[in-house]
C-alpha cells in the first residue's frame, strides 16, 4: 500500500515536472521570470522557530496530499486507497491539533464512506460518529452512521439517527427531505427481517362496519370518537365567546382534540403520517366503493388473524393502490369489480411487503404489479376472475410461500419486461396455465410446485425467459411449452405432462435443463432431443401417447395480444 501510494507522488512530482518544462519552452516573452523567494534565515527570529514552521507546513501539504488522494480514490472505487489515505491525513491533523473540527469531520466522514464500500460497517459506524460529534450541525454523517447501522441490523437506532438527521436538515429550514428514501429502506428490511422498527409512529384503529358493511357503508358514527375540531374564542375577560362575537380581535386559543379512531380506512389513511400503524379492528369493513391509496410509509394491519378481519370493497376501482414502501399485513380481501384487488405501481424505491393476507377478486385480476415496482408478497391466498397475479412493464414482484388457485386465466401472467419471482408457492386448479411468459418477460421459479391445471404447467412464448429450479410441474394439461424465441433453463426438477405432451419445444425456442425428470411425450427438434437424453437428465418411457389437446377451453385461438399468449 505504502509502495502504492509513493509510486502514484512520484507519477504526480513527474507530471508537473513535463509540464513546467512544456510551459517554459513554450512562452517565448520577455517578461521578466518571477522568483519565488523563501526566507531561510531571519534574524530577528529564533532558527528553532523558523524550523517548527517548515515542518508544519510540509505536514499541512503532506495532509492536504492525502485528504485529496483519498478522495481520488474514493471516485475511481478504490476504497482501501481512499482508506489509506484518510487514516494517514486522520493521523496527521489529530497530531498536529490545528485543523477546526469541521475538516477533521468531513474526513471521518470520508473514511465512514470508503469502509461501507468495504463492508466494514462496524468501522464506517465508528467515524459517522465521530464525524457528527466533531460537527454537531452537519447531517451527512448521521445518514452515513443509519446506513451503517440498517447493514449491521440495528434498526431501531437507524431510524432514531435519521430522525436527529431530520431534525437538523429542519433547523436549517431544507425541505429537501433527504432522509425519507433511506428511511423507508430501512423500514423495507427491518419488515423483510421481521422487525416493526421503521412503523414505531401512532397507533389509529379502524372501527368495524359491521351489519353496516354489505350496505356499502362505513362504521356508524360515534360522536365522542368522530368529534370534529373545535374553535374557542376568548374575550378580555378570559371567557368564552362565539366566533362572530369575536370579530374584532383578541386572543383566540384553539382546541384540537387529535383522533385516533376513524370509519374507515381511507379516513384513517388521509389523518396517517409516516411511519403510523393502522389497526382494522376484528369485523367486515367496508371500501364504500373507493380506492384507498397508500402513499405514506404506514403498516395497515388487521386485528386477530386473516380471517378475523376482512375487507370487502365493490367497485370498479382498485381496493389498494400502493405507491410507496408500506406494509399489510392479517387482512382478508374480497373484491366484487372490474378491477384489480390490490395495485402496486412506481419505480423500484416502491416495496411494499403485503403478507398474511386473502386476496379475492371476482371481476379482474387479484395482483398487478406495474411501473418498476418491487412488491414482495409472503404467505398470502390470491385468486382472481383473470390472473391471480399479473406483472407488467418492468415490474419485479416477489412471492414466498404463496397459493395462487382457482384462477378464471392463469396463476401468473409476466408481459412487457417484467421479471417476477417465485418461491415455495404452489399454482395449482386454475383454469388455464400455471404460468405465462410473454414479450420480453422473465420469470424465475424456485422450489415450487405447479399442478393440475387446465393448460401448460408453463407457457413461455415471443421472447420470454423462465428459471424452474427444484420445481414440481405435474398432472396439468402440458408440462412445459415453450414457443417463438422462448427459452426456459430447467434445474433438479421433475416435469409430468398430464394428459398432454410433457415438453413442447417448437419454432426456434430453446430448452436447457440439467439433473431433470422428465416423465411423458416429449416434442422437439432433434438437437433438443439429444441434449434431453445426454448427461444427467432421465426422460422415462410414457405409459400411453398422448397428443395436443383439441381447440376448447383454454386452448381455443382467441386473438387478443393483451389477454392471451398466441
């Protein structure tokens, strides 16, 4: 590192060097050459002093060499070097003690920077911290010391220092709200870890609708709970007064009474700040046939477990539309409309996490994901009157442990360039296929188990892409079907094709598989056929022919490049 860091001085001393030689042969003035004059001795100073003073500034160069080193390294992605190199300027200017706290932050502040490029987030929280005590005004290193101490899964603590860090940036009057994406990162993984931390606000419950809900109504009013805001006016003498009365000035001393109780979801989501907790009481609630959209960092949970508490909504607009990290969790949702369940919709900062939760809907979709989105969906029932779950655009919709069944279409539906992922769900009893890859999409299934549908267990056409890797696909009408410019890498999986062919390849579709079971009719081009046959894949003799299935049901052309695969 020290030969690293001498070798990179002496390019630099070479360089200005070439250029000074350059710059002198190059000027062809009579200008008179400027001396540069350095007192070596002065005798009316004492040679010790003037000694100290060399050494100092030859350190104050020295540190500054470093600090700007280090932070050359920093940009070309070089964090050891920019390390290095802030330790020594580090080392140098505590030694020296002149430098103000303020430039010895922004170096720990820096050196903070390069051990989190490092992983080293034990030490990048070390100097944040340092970094914010020598310079107590200065937000950077708190946000740098909440990045380090989500990674080291203190979450609770991460979310205090961006909140000190918010409280700063507000001193200041910056509205730039710089903490709020990290702050909903942070919540992102304490959720996926199991952890409430980025929800700690207010508790608002939501009142159940009762016999009230299947009239399309909210929960009846209660007048104590649902008392309004109220103004009082004081007079001179301290009493008070009507507001007209009031007219002519005075003091006026406002009562407000927050709530913590309201009739419906929607209400309750508009009164939410971040990081609230929305508690839907034991009961029926009713939508009252509008969307609810979650757009702030808040956790809607219902009472009890999924069955305890359901939402039932009837219209032809989304139940939720979710733009922002948000987490659902416990609800059981019945949708009677035209429209999805549930949508999700922005770029990539959008994760919300809906888990433990019924999803039905009998007119559309149960899922759609769209945007850039990167919903996850854990331990959750989906079903739809179309797909139990569709993912367009560039959306990546993640789901664990998850039922998708008795779907009117296909489990899942990927069109556009989305890139969903699957893993220990089971598709099974749909309708049509278990899943459908289109366009561009990608689709990646692990450890999942797709049966008994009424189409293709997998469907892959134009220039789709599908993963299956320790996956079960049986007892459908097709296994694994694959068309156009499709292609599909198969691993440790066991495919069974029903009463259809278990592989379909055709056109210029590819199949790559490996360590794989394939238990039926297999139809392909000659090379597909001999790599199914070679290495360590087992393709078993079927027990009787079988063929493609007649033009009903699913299988029936309807030409609609929306709705359907062609």
């Amino acid at each position: 590192m020290e030969a690293k860091l001498e070798r990179r001085r002496e390019r630099k001393r070479e360089e200005k060097e070439r250029k000074k030689k350059q710059g002198k042969n190059d000027t062809d003035t009579d200008e008179d050459e400027i001396i540069q004059v350095r007192i070596k001795w002065d005798s009316g100073r004492p040679r010790d002093e003037d000694r100290n003073d060399e050494r100092r500034n030859g350190e104050d160069e020295q540190a500054e060499a470093f600090r700007s080193e280090g932070n050359e390294y920093l940009q070309a992605d070089e964090p050891e070097m920019a390390a290095t190199c802030y330790l020594k300027a580090i080392d140098i200017s505590e030694r020296r003690g002149t430098d103000t706290p303020q430039t010895l932050a922004k170096l720990h502040s820096n050196l903070a920077a390069a051990y989190m490029k490092m992983k080293k987030f034990e030490d990048a929280a070390e100097h944040s911290e340092k970094a914010s005590t020598l310079d107590p005004k200065w937000p950077k290193p708190l946000y740098r010391l909440a990045q380090a101490q989500m990674e080291l899964g203190l979450y609770r603590g991460a979310m205090m220092t961006c909140r000190k860090g918010e409280a700063l940036l507000d001193a200041k009057k910056d509205n730039s709200r710089e903490f709020a994406p990290l702050m909903d990162k942070i919540a992102y993984v304490a959720a996926l870890n199991g952890s409430l931390a980025g929800f700690d606000g207010r508790i608002l419950e939501v009142r159940s609708a009762g016999e009230e809900a299947w009239l399309g109504r909210e929960a009846p009013e209660d007048p104590v709970l649902d008392r309004k805001k109220e103004t009082l006016a004081i007079d001179a003498m301290g009493l008070p007064v009507k507001q007209n009365d009031n007219e002519g000035g005075g003091p006026v001393c406002t009562d407000i009474e927050e709530r913590f109780s309201f009739r419906s979801l929607k209400e309750a989501m508009e009164a939410a700040k971040d990081g609230d907790r929305i508690l839907l009481l034991r009961g029926i609630h009713n939508g009252s046939g509008r969307t609810v959209n979650v757009n702030k960092r808040v956790l809607i949970r219902g009472e009890g477990t999924m069955s305890d508490t359901t939402y039932d909504q009837r219209a032809n607009t989304p139940t939720l539309r979710i733009t922002c990290t948000a987490l659902v969790q416990n609800v059981d949702f019945d949708m009677s409309g035209f429209r999805e369940c549930i949508l999700v919709d922005g770029d990539q900062s959008v994760r919300p996490i809906i888990e433990h939760c019924s999803i039905k809907c009998s007119g559309d979709n149960g899922i759609y994901t769209c945007g850039n989105s990167h919903a996850v969906f854990r331990h959750c029932r989906i079903s739809g009157r179309k797909s139990g779950c569709c993912a367009i655009e560039s959306s990546c919709p993640a789901l664990y442990n998850c039922t998708m069944s008795s779907n009117g279409f296909q489990a899942l539906l990927c069109m556009d360039e989305a890139h969903p992922t699957l893993n220990r769900c089971s598709l099974s009893e749909n309708e049509e296929e278990g899943v459908v890859v289109m366009d561009e999409a990608q689709a990646s299934i692990f450890s999942s188990e797709i049966r008994d549908n009424k189409g293709p267990g997998i469907d892959v056409s134009q220039a789709g892409r599908a993963l299956l890797e320790n996956c079960t696909v049986k007892n459908n009408i097709g296994g694994v079907w694959i068309w156009d410019a499709g292609f599909v890498n198969v691993q440790n999986t066991t495919i069974n094709g029903g009463k259809s062919h278990a592989v379909l390849v055709d056109g210029s579709a590819l199949l790559h598989t490996q360590h794989t079971t394939i238990d039926g009719v297999v139809h392909a081009s000659e090379p597909t056929w001999r790599s199914l046959t070679k290495g360590s894949n087992v393709v078993l003799e079927p027990e009787h022919p079988t063929e493609l299935p007649l033009e009903e049901g699913c299988f029936k052309f309807e030409p609609d490049r929306f709705t359907r695969k062609q």
